[in-house]
C-alpha cells in the first residue's frame, strides 16, 4: 500500500513542472507563482529552498521598513500604515508554507530548521516592534486621526498598529524598557523551568502492578500497560531496573494511561494512589517542585502590567479581548458556576446511588469519579460508537458541511484533481459564491499520520486582502481522524464529525472574509472571539435535519433512525456537572493568580490555591481542571488571564444559534446572510463585541449555553 503512494507520488512529481512553470534552478519563493489559484508549488520546493527563502524574506522585510521610516515626505495614513500592510510579503510567503508543513508533515530536517528559525524570528520581529522611528511616524498619524476622514476599518487599522507598538513597550522610558525585557527574559526561563518540571514531574511516577492488581481492566487496557511495562524494561540500563518492570504492568500520570485506569479499576486503593499522584505534579517539595516558579511568574507579570500602566496582568491582557475587564470575565464565570455545582452535585447523588446498590459502604470522592460516572453513563446515557460509525463516513460529513454552507450563504465546494499537493492525503476544492465567482480554495488533510502533530486546527496557504487588487484565500483544515482500513472509506465518530465542522468553522471564517487589510483578515480577532465561527458551525452538526441529509449507511444507503439520533445527542449531556465545574474552578484559579498586585509578597502558592477555590465553594470530589502546578497553559504557555476564553466563545455560539431556532429555521435566509455580513466577512475590522451585536441585535446572554449543556436545571 505504502509502496504503491510512492510510485504515484513519484509520478505527479514528474508531470509538475509543466503545471507551475517554475524555473527548477531558481528557489521557487523567489519566483511568481503562476500555478492554479496561486496554490503553492509543493513538488518543486525542497527544504534546502526555505532558510535562504527566510533570510532573504527578512531582510527585504527591514528594508521595507527603513524605507517607511526614511521617507522624507511626513507621516500619513498611506505612506505608513498602508505602506507597512505591504512590507513582507517574501517573509509571509516561505512562512505560511513552511509553518503549514512542520506541523502538518514535518521531517527531521523541518524539525531542525524550526528550532534554528525560532529564535532568529523573534529578533527580527523585536527589530520591528521595538523600532522608536517607525513608531514615532505610526504615533503621528494617530496623534492626528481625527482630521484624517478615515474609515471605519482604517480608524480600525490604525488604532490597532499603534496599541502594537504601545503594548510591545513603545512609550517607556529606557529604563522602563530595560527592566520590561529583564522582566521578559526572566518569565520566558521561568516558564521554560515550569514545563520542564511539569514534564519531569508527569514522568516521574509510575504505578508499577502485578497481574493480581489488575481488577476490572478490560483486556485492551491491560494489553497497553504490559507494552510500558516492556518498554520501560528495554529502556533501562541498570539489570535491577529491567527486574523491576518484568512481568509487570505499568500505569503513569498521562491522562492517556490514567484516565482508562480510572474508569475501570475496582482496586479503590490504586485509583486513589494514580489519581493523587496527577494532581500533586510539581507539588511535591522537590527540585523540580513548580509552587515557587509559578508564584514568581505572576508576580513578575504584575510588575510588568504596572509599568505598562495597567492595574494588574488582567487587565493588560483583556485591554485586547471582547471582555475589556476582569470584572466582566469574573461576572461571566460566576454566573456559570452556580448552575454547573448544581448539576455536579446532582451527578455526585447518582453516582452514590451506584456504589451504595454495590454495598460499599465510602463516599465518593474525587478518585471515584471516572469509575462510577461510568457506570451511570451506561445506564442513562449509552450510546455503541460502532453502530453510528457506518453512518458517518468521511464523504458523506464533507457533503454535510458542504451543503451546510450552500444552504446558509449558497457557496459550491468543486474538488480538483490535477493540483499536486504536500501529501497524497490531502485534498483541494476550489470554492465559489452564490453568484458562481471564485472566493477561494479549501485544502483538507484529514487522516492521521506519525509526522503530523496531534489535534486539529486550520491555517492558511494564503491570505485575503483587498489593498492591491482582489486577493482571495487559501485555506487548510488539518485534522487526525484515523485512515481507512482496507477498502472501505474512512469512518468517523460523531466526536470527529464535531471536530470536523468546527474547524470547517474558521475555515468558511477565513474564506467568506472581505476586507482591505490583510492584517484583519479572517480569523485575526481576540482570542475570546475567534472560537465563535468554529463552535457556531459545530451546532448544525448536531441538528436533526442535517444530520439526517447526510448521515446514510456507507454498504446499504439507509438514513440514521431517530432513535440513534435520540441517543446521540442525549449522550452530549453526559458529565456536564463535572466537565464545567473542573474547567470553570480553573478558569477561576487563572483570573486569581493575575488580578495580584506588583508590590504584594511572593504567594505561597498551596495556600493562595486553596483559599481561591474555598472562595468558589469548589467541591471536595473535584480538583479544577488543572492546579497551579500544572496548569501549563498559563505558567508556559499563552492562555494566561486567557482560559475563561474557551466557555466566552460557548456563550457566543449557542447564543447567536439560538437567533436560528427562535425563528424556527436553522437555515433562515435573513439571518444566515446577516451572520455572513457582520461576523463571517468582518475579519477584526470592527471591535468583536460591536460585530456581534449587529448581529444579535443585544449582548450575548448566557441562557441558550446553559440549555445546551443540560445546566438549566431541565434534567
Ligand atoms: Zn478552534
């Protein structure tokens, strides 16, 4: 099989040369591309062509902007902020190939590259956002903005390049910003330590079992625990490292290897022991303990808010997001939490009922809950994938989301067979609008393979901008369901078909986009806002009506019943108690460890914790989604002030699809094309909150997200 993708590979590499017109002895980044829809030449780049693509790329980038900055004619909207949306334009072409790549088919040679491209990247764009001449031209033209008779997306444009500058440090003193970088090369290691930690950590301890210890596991379960039992064996060095795993089955603090081992054991005492061991990462008053790290990264970002001139790190952060204030994310969470104790409260009484029938005679406490929660998904909840799975095969849910669009904005999805592409697996439409013109490309690239990188996301080969003519998009959703087995075609779960349409979300959200600027195309928003394109879409997915417009048995053409639809939904509100409840006590624990102020003392961070999560009334059977020791996302990665975002973009989407169902049509013509208008086309021109509500016709309102989540107390 594999021999035989090869061959064809090799095959469509001989005939492309004829198709790109590309000179095969110039890098194909310094040439025009005259290829299809300007889809890039995948066969004739080699990775040899991207570093001297990149180099080049970023200093053609800096003589642009020393041209902007030299020019002697003074500062104006067009000689400056116009100028600067069309400076690195070679840059932004070898990166949207080159990034796309090293996520969706990287090698060890992209993976080198990657690491060698980073922290050069980052000095090149410091050059820029730290350069005071360009920023003073940038400040100038909106020192004048009021005589200027821009438009909106202008106003929109320049407000936004100017707080770039501004929140990159541009209107400190010297000695401000020497102490903002020392603030950020400290936090930047200490994150570093923290996920190193955290790694070490989840590491660092293993269950290591007997066959005797193994109560209740199902056999696919154990057969995985043997396989790291042996691998542990054949990793270690020392012969009394090797007797230790032999024979044995090993359990770890990976949510893969945990989460099954909850669920099935009915040794209580090793639940308790694994269970404990996860949530007491970087909690264990050893060297690579995260308590002290975590405490100094938020002081640290405190200090830095109050030199930008912010209250606290939350409200720098949120400065940029739909909510502007801690205030409004706290007021948000609180109103969620009340109803998702509630319903947890309600799933901890049916899980009682469970163990009490058994005749044990404990509490349930948080170790339990994967195991008796199961038991009530099975009685109340119980849904066989493998009946629903021939239903949904991966042509028939393309059809879905493609009539989806047709029936909302009239769009036509046409597959084309003669453009080579990065991987055989991959698959390319070109896209047209209502009126038959061409809007863009999608590029989908759907099974799983080892040199891509787990999840899903979408991305562009190429962006939308209206400043020099009428550029449209190319647009890529990646994602990792599994490849067809055998001849039959590839079958998804109904988790993979959400997924599907949900990045198909913020792919039609990068392709119905029409605006000027480049820079505010698509999916350029807040954080707090881009998920309300992709989530909305994932709610027709689940509408009777459309589901059964596409979900037909693969072998025999049958519709799926009513019945299993029944099932299929019910089972969305299974754990919903739970699953809210861990994510908001964390979303919580997050805004907490940010609203500090810069002169207070270092936290201890156990006790900052606990009295955060007693101030909620946090339940003993549920630790928050992640604790500050491991709560990766905020301490090493990029969501700080920022997890609330994710439950934001929920309230968006069953909101503006509950405009849908008040009038009775989930496919209403006049509110499908005002959803096109004022979110789907706007990009970031307009503030988040503003497109919304000219869609909404009001704020958003937390009701419909509560009814879909089973919290409304109906159950
Ligand atoms: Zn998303």
């Amino acid at each position: 099989m594999r021999k035989i993708i090869f061959i064809s590979a090799l095959l469509t590499m001989l005939s492309c040369n004829k198709q790109t017109g590309i000179d095969p002895n110039i890098n194909p980044f310094f040439q025009e591309w005259n290829t299809a829809y300007q889809v890039p030449p995948f066969m004739d780049i080699k990775d040899e062509h991207y570093m001297p693509a990149y180099e080049r790329g970023m200093l053609e980038n800096l003589n642009e902007i020393d041209a902007i900055v030299n020019n002697p004619e003074s500062p104006t909207f067009a000689n400056t902020i116009e100028e600067l949306e069309r400076t690195g334009k070679l840059l932004a072409k070898v990166s949207r190939v080159f990034s796309n790549l090293a996520s969706s088919n990287t090698s060890p040679k992209l993976q080198e590259l990657q690491r060698d491209l980073s922290p050069m990247l980052s000095a090149h764009y410091d050059k820029i956002s730290l350069n005071q001449g360009l920023f003073n031209r940038v400040d100038a033209v909106w020192q004048n903005r009021k005589r200027l008779d821009l438009t909106k997306e202008q106003s929109k444009l320049l407000n936004d390049t100017r707080k770039g500058f501004v929140r990159s440090g541009a209107l400190l003193s010297d000695d401000q910003k020497e102490r903002i970088s020392e603030i950020n090369s400290k936090i930047s290691s200490l994150s570093t330590s923290f996920g190193q930690n955290l790694l070490a950590e989840t590491n660092g301890f293993e269950l290591i079992l007997d066959a005797s210890d193994l109560e209740g596991l199902s056999d696919a379960v154990i057969a995985a625990a043997a396989d790291a039992a042996r691998q542990k064996m054949e990793n270690s060095e020392l012969e009394e490292d090797k007797s230790k795993y032999k024979d044995k089955y090993v359990f770890t603090p990976h949510r893969s290897s945990m989460y099954p081992f909850l669920t099935e054991s009915t040794r209580r005492d090793l639940r308790e022991k694994l269970y404990n061991s996860y949530v007491m990462r970087g909690d264990n008053n050893n060297g690579t303990d995260n308590k002290k790290t975590a405490a100094q990264i938020a002081k640290l970002r405190a200090e830095r808010a109050q030199i930008m001139g912010y209250k606290t790190h939350a409200h720098f952060i949120l400065d940029d997001n739909m909510l502007k204030t801690p205030k409004e994310v706290y007021d948000l969470l609180n109103k969620l939490w009340d109803p998702a104790v509630k319903r947890a409260k309600v799933e901890v009484a049916d899980m009682q009922s469970v163990a009490d029938a058994e005749g044990h005679d404990f509490k349930i406490a948080a170790w339990d809950w994967w195991h008796y929660s199961e038991k009530v998904r099975k009685e109340k909840y119980d849904l066989d994938e493998a009946a629903i799975k021939p239903f949904l095969s991966l042509d028939n849910v393309l059809e879905g989301v493609f009539n989806t669009t047709n029936k909302l904005w009239g769009l036509s999805f046409t597959e084309i067979f003669d453009i080579d592409l990065y991987h055989p697996d991959a698959r390319i439409w070109q896209v047209t609008d209502k009126d038959g013109s061409h809007l863009g490309v999608f590029i989908g690239d759907y099974f799983t393979r080892s040199n891509k990188r787990g999840g899903a996301w979408m991305s562009s080969f190429k962006g939308q901008s209206n400043l020099d003519g009428r550029e449209r998009p190319i647009v890529v959703n990646v994602c990792n369901f599994p490849a067809p087995v055998g001849d039959g075609p590839a079958l998804l779960s109904f988790d993979n078909v959400v997924t599907l349409f949900h990045e198909f979300g913020h792919a039609m959200h990068g392709t119905l986009t029409n605006v000027k600027y480049g820079s505010m195309a698509g999916t350029s928003g807040p954080r707090d806002f881009i998920e309300l394109p992709s989530q909305l879409l994932e709610h027709w997915a689940s509408e009777p009506e459309v589901l059964k417009s596409f979900a037909t048995h693969y072998q025999t053409g049958e519709p799926i019943s009513d019945e299993l639809i029944d099932k299929l939904l019910n089972a969305s509100k299974f754990n919903q108690g739970f699953i809210n409840t861990e994510y908001l006590a964390a979303s919580f624990l997050d805004m907490d460890w940010h609203t500090i102020s810069a002169d207070e003392e270092l936290k201890d961070a156990n006790k900052f914790e606990s009295k955060s999560m007693k101030k909620i009334g946090l339940i003993a059977e549920i630790a928050p989604r992640y604790r500050t020791t491991y709560f990766a996302h905020i301490f090493s990665g990029g969501y700080s002030s920022g997890y609330y975002s994710y439950v934001h973009a929920a309230v968006l989407d069953s909101d503006a699809f509950e405009a849908f169902k008040e009038v009775g049509d989930v496919f209403d013509p006049t509110l499908s094309s005002k959803l096109r208008s004022s979110i789907y086309s706007m990009g970031s021109t307009e503030e988040a909150m503003d497109l919304f509500v000219k869609f909404r016709g009001r704020k958003p309102v937390i009701e419909p997200l509560l009814k879909v989540r089973g919290l409304d107390g109906t159950e």
